[in-house]
C-alpha cells in the first residue's frame, strides 16, 4: 500500500506539472469554475479538503485561508487530522 501511495502521489504531481499549464492557457476562468463545481458535487469533503489544501501553492493556500473565515479553517484543520491518520495507516508517517 505505502509503494502504491507514492506511486500515485508521484503521478499527480507529474500529471499537474504537465497539465496545468495548459488548462492555464487554454481554459477560461469560468469554463474551470465549472470544472471545480462539478468536482466538488461527486468529491468527498473529507478527502478533497485536505488533499487541496496540501497541494495548493502558496498563493492559492493563502486566498483560500482568508476567504474561508474562522470557522471554516477550524473544520478544515479537523478534518487534515483525521486525513493525515487515515494516509499514515495506509502508507506510513508522512516523510
């Protein structure tokens, strides 16, 4: 499981590293609004929150944490905890 955890998360990267630049060039800004919308209604909050959250740019990390509110950056510590527990049963601490 841990090897097939970091296969995956080295694909991601690469897949991001290739793709976003071109969605950058080629995508309009609401053409990906719509994208995200639609991730959003078949994602799970538990598992997409966290992920976003660990692979944002610094940027993006800081808008998303200001525009969030108190509250928001409350539930959204909790629930990297629990992803964090549950990435650590299936591949190991975090490196």
């Amino acid at each position: 499981m841990a090897r097939t955890h970091e296969l995956l998360a080295e694909h991601i990267a690469e897949e991001e590293r290739a793709v976003f630049p071109i969605v950058a060039r080629y995508v309009s800004a609401s053409d990906w609004d719509r994208v995200e919308k639609a991730a959003r209604t078949g994602g799970k909050m538990r598992f997409e929150a966290p992920r976003m959250l660990r692979h944002a740019e610094p940027s993006e990390l800081a808008k998303m944490k200001k525009e969030a509110g108190p509250i928001i950056r409350a539930l959204l510590a909790l629930l990297v905890r629990g992803h964090d527990k549950r990435e650590a049963i299936i591949a190991g601490p975090a490196r």
